[in-house]
C-alpha cells in the first residue's frame, strides 16, 4: 500500500456557516466542491482539509495542522473575528487551538520562537 495525499476532516451541520469560518480560518475560500455536502481546502499536493456536512456526527473531529509562523496566524485570525487563546507553550512544541462553531476543534502547531 503507498498512501499518496491525506486529507484532514471536520463534520458540521450547516455546510454554509461552516464554509464562512473554514474560508476566514485557511484565508481562502475551498479549492473544490467534489460532491453535495462535501468542500476541501487544498494546502499543498498531498494533503488538505475537508470539511462534510453530516449534522448527526458534527462536533466531533479534530485536526492537527503544522504552521510556520503561529504569531502571525494568531494576529490573522483575530482580524479574521475567529477567537482564540493565543500561542500556548506545550511539551515540545506550540500550539494555537480553535473551535469551529459546531465544536471542531482545529490545533496549529509551530516551533517555539
């Protein structure tokens, strides 16, 4: 088996109010729409977030994103309105969490500066 691209998922229950936070979150609006229900963000060649209405499981999901500069991330989601805590210091890196508004939660991480 040689997995070639991995995509990160979040389920949620209103696809349009996630697709505005998921667009202020990446900075971007989706790269694709393969199917009803279904947007994804492609960050590089191999690998991505998806984002898929199915209401039942929404609020359950989490994913780790490694990000180069948490600093500047933080700054950008705060002008983009989505509230966080701020770089926190953990084991052996840094850390940026933020919730979506069905409960997802989304973990940057960086090094430490």
């Amino acid at each position: 088996m040689t997995i070639t691209r991995v995509l990160a998922q979040s389920t949620v229950t209103d696809l349009a109010m996630a697709e505005d936070w998921y667009t202020r979150l990446l900075g971007r609006s989706p790269d694709a729409r393969p199917m009803p229900g279904l947007l994804e963000w492609h960050l590089a060649d191999t690998f991505g977030v998806q984002v898929w209405a199915e209401p039942d499981r929404a609020g359950h999901s989490s994913m780790v994103l490694d990000e180069s500069d948490l600093d500047s991330l933080a700054l950008r989601l705060t002008e983009a309105g989505i509230t966080h805590d701020g770089p926190q210091d953990a084991t052996s890196s840094r850390i940026l969490s933020v919730v979506d508004p069905d409960g997802n939660r989304v973990v940057f991480t960086g090094t430490f500066s």
